[in-house]
C-alpha cells in the first residue's frame, strides 16, 4: 500500500482472493481514506482464473483508516462478465456485489474507475430530522459508490451488505430518508454480525428493534383460569372479547405491550407463525443451521427455523419467509392447515359448505385451495356476507378468534 507521510509514498501490497484456496498479490495506495487499487489485465485475469468460490473478494479489513476502495472499472467490467460475484472487505464492514446489481452498476458509471464506501457516521453530522430519529447506541452507516463525482444510487440485483454488532437485541436495519424517516429493512444477525440485503443506496441504521421486542414477550408464566383483563382496548361486548380472554389466559400471547392488545392490528406472518406454534405447544428448536434467510434474530427466529423443520411453511421462495409482511387471510389459513394436518388434529366437522358456496371462492389460490377447502368445510371458517376475501389482510383479533374457535372446543 502507498501511505502518505508528509507527501511522500510507501508501496505495499494487497492480497486478493478470489477463492478460500488462492490469492492474487496487488498493489494499491491509500489517498484520503480510499484504498486505490491497481489492478493490470494480468492481474485480473489471475483472479479470474484462480476463482473458485463464484466471487473475487478483495479485502481491505485490516488496513486501517480508510473508509472505501477505488476499483477500475474495466478490471470489474471482467470480473462480472466472467460470471463473479464482486465482494469488498472494508474495516466496517463488507459489501458484495452480485452479478445483476454490478452489471447495472457498471453501465452507470461514467468514469473509467468505481469507488465503494461503506463507513460509520457520527450523529452530529446528521440532519436535525434525522438525529430525532436515531436513538443512542444505534450505528448509522453511509453507503455509497461513486465513478468519478457520479453518485451511484440505484441498480437492479442486490448488493449485501455485513456488519459487526454488539448492541441490544432483537437487531433491526432501517434506511433512513433526509426527513428522519426510517423504513425498515429485512436482515439477519448470526455470530455477531448483522447482514442485509439492499437495491438503493443511502445512510442505515443498525440497532435494536424495541417495538419487535416488546410486540410479543417471551412467555414465562402461563396464566390460569380467573384471569383479569389487563387491556384497555378490550373491553367486554367486543366481538373478540372472550376470544382474547381466553387466549391470554393460556398465555398464548401477552398483548403489544402490558395494557395493550392492538386487537385492529394487522397482524404479519412472523406474529402468526409464532402464536399458531404456541397455540399449540410446538416447542421452537435452537438449532437454527437450517432456518429462513430472512429469520433475523427476533422473537420468531426459532419458531421460523422450526416450522421450516416440521414442514408448516415452505415460506415464500428463495429461502426466504417474508415475517414483517401482513399476513393474508389464505396465507394465515394454509399455515393453521399445515400445523393441525401435522399434528394429527384437523377439525373433522362438516359443515356442509364447499369453496363454491363462496361469491370470491374462485379466488382462492391453487396452492391455498386444500387448506381454505378443508376448513371451510369444518366450519373452523364461515367468511363475512357470503365472502372468503382471501387476499384481505388479518387483524390480530381475528386471528385470535380462529384460534379460540379451535382450542375451546
């Protein structure tokens, strides 16, 4: 590397590997916090032909005081036609590009070299909106990538991004907008680093997820009959009031928060996923080597990697479960037929009713058909004026309901 001392520059070198069983030694200086690295058609047809693990991974983690990577791009313009995934080890964290989102990358960038920057931001530099909304302890990070003053902001495919934490728990990712808004990002957290994926550029707060951590409290005293009610917003007359009654009674769930129960909430698929597994005494299994990449590490993380095990959910495709999202009436109703199906515990009533008796029955999914089909037929669903409406969202008191239907029989 070149480090600069009073103008004046010492070279020493860089290993790049491009596979766990080889590395190719380059050259590069350090200017300004940047890392320039040289990288001749030699060299990177070395990287190219040593690959073996589909990516050339360029690590900087251990230089110390730079922040970014400058890269030629005629030397990345190779590596991606050649079918490599792009990874970059910086000191805070590492980036990997994909081959999508470098391809996209690279026929925006006007410049004849591409800089990656990934580096931790103080607060005070932060707008006041901005500042409102990060709390003490979060690590907000800058993301960017440049060819020459041209700011890269959007691409197509993903770039992953990985980083150390050692904050509170259960960690949460949100982009974070010139207004102080905070849009959350999906992730995961595993050995002490937090990974998650992204297709537009900007700052990021890591932290933890105070909302998630208190939404749904781990049970530790399983109540009995002779329960009081503890939550404003159910109030005897409601519809579901003997439902939640009964469910919290169990312990099955503990509301939002200590007086709260958010019976109107749209509930999302990680909530359902673990309420159903409690409903029903499914013990989550520690042992999260196979789980959903997108499990984070949360309230639901076992119970995902446990249904994933158990066959109640396939999730949603490319190993991924999608929890945050609202969970929809045919999704609630296919994971409920799923578990019961597994537990030898499928309602066996007939309530003489078939999908067809049903104005929107036809809109059923194919994949959701058996489920919605078996139960309607049970009579564990009765729909709303002659409708399924098996797109709609669930409320948590809805979903409440179906479980109380069940159990209490």
């Amino acid at each position: 590397m070149k480090i600069q001392i009073d103008n004046i520059y010492f070279i020493t070198n860089l290993w790049v590997a491009p596979a766990a069983d080889g590395a190719v030694k380059v050259n590069y200086t350090s200017v300004n916090g940047t890392a320039v690295l040289s990288l001749p058609a030699a060299k990177v047809k070395d990287i190219i032909d040593n690959s073996q693990g589909g990516a050339a991974v360029i690590d900087l983690s251990k230089v110390s005081g730079i922040t970014a990577a400058q890269l030629p791009k005629a030397a990345l313009s190779a590596m991606n036609e050649a079918g490599l995934d792009i990874t970059l080890k910086l000191p805070a964290g590492t980036i990997t590009l994909d081959e999508d989102a470098a391809a996209s990358i690279l026929e925006q960038a006007s410049g004849s070299n591409l800089s990656i920057e990934l580096q931790p931001v103080a607060t005070g530099s932060l707008t006041p909106a901005q500042q409102e909304a990060v709390r003490s302890g979060d690590l907000v990070l800058d993301i960017n990538i440049l060819s020459g003053t041209q700011k890269i902001s959007s691409f197509d495919g993903t770039l992953s991004v990985q980083v150390a934490y050692n904050g509170p728990q259960p960690v949460a990712v949100w982009y974070l907008n010139d207004k102080g808004d905070l849009e959350k990002v999906n992730c995961t957290f595993k050995d002490g680093k937090v990974s998650f994926d992204l297709d537009h550029l900007s700052l990021y707060v890591v932290g933890q997820d105070t909302k998630e951590a208190a939404q749904e409290k781990p049970i530790t005293n399983v109540q009995e009959p002779g329960w009081e009610n503890p939550f404003s917003d159910v109030l005897p007359g409601a519809w579901y009031y003997d439902a939640v009654s009964f469910i919290a009674a169990k312990g099955i769930t503990s509301g939002t928060t200590a007086t709260t129960f958010s019976p109107d909430a749209t509930l999302t698929r990680g909530q359902f996923i673990t309420l159903l597994m409690r409903a029903y005494d499914i013990k989550p299994n520690t042992n999260n080597n196979d789980n959903f990449s997108d499990a984070g590490n949360t309230y639901y993380t076992e119970y995902l990697a446990t249904a994933k095990q158990l066959g109640l959910t396939k999730g949603i495709g490319d190993n991924k479960y999608a929890p945050e999202q609202a969970v929809t009436r045919q999704e609630m109703f296919t994971l409920l037929y799923n578990a019961l199906k597994s537990l030898d515990k499928l309602p066996t009533g007939n309530s003489g009713k078939t999908l067809a008796d049903f104005t929107d029955g036809a809109n059923v999914a194919s994949w959701a058909g058996e489920a919605m089909g078996t139960l309607v037929k049970s009579g564990t669903i009765s729909g709303s004026s002659a409708k399924l409406t098996p797109d709609a969202t669930t409320t948590r008191a809805e979903m409440t309901q179906v479980l109380y239907n069940l159990l209490a029989k």
